[in-house]
C-alpha cells in the first residue's frame, strides 16, 4: 500500500534506513541488493514499517527456510 510520503517523512525514513545499513555493516555484512531495493521503496513510501517487516520476512523465509516461532512473537 503506497502511502503518501513528505520531504519530511522521507527525510526521516532515509536516516532510518542509514542507521539500520551502519549497524548491519558494523558486524561486517553487507545487505543485498534485494534487501537494498525493499528499503528504498520504504524511503519512497512504496511500503509502510509494516509493510517492510512482512517483506523482510517474506524474503528471509526465502532464503533461509521458515522460522518457527510462537503463535504470539510472528503473525
């Protein structure tokens, strides 16, 4: 769902991001380009925080294989 998206809010979501991308890089890793574009379209408004939690977790499922969590922790 597109929301709309301020200079402000972009702003805000940028650094966001550029925090998130400074402590992933700080353990030594590097995002994907995969991962780098579903942030971008957060920055964007293309995605919500919802939005990019559900994607993430798509794409970690993906990747990685499904988690089993409690009901509770992972809707």
């Amino acid at each position: 769902m597109a929301v709309i998206t301020t200079d402000r809010t972009r702003i805000r979501r940028a650094r966001e991001v550029e925090n998130a991308l400074a402590s992933v890089r700080m353990e030594g890793l590097e995002p994907s380009d995969e991962a780098k574009a579903m942030f971008q379209r957060y920055i964007d408004g293309d995605l919500t925080s919802e939005d990019l939690d559900r994607a993430f977790d798509r794409y970690f499922d993906r990747k990685y294989g499904p988690v089993r969590l409690p009901s509770d922790e992972r809707s």
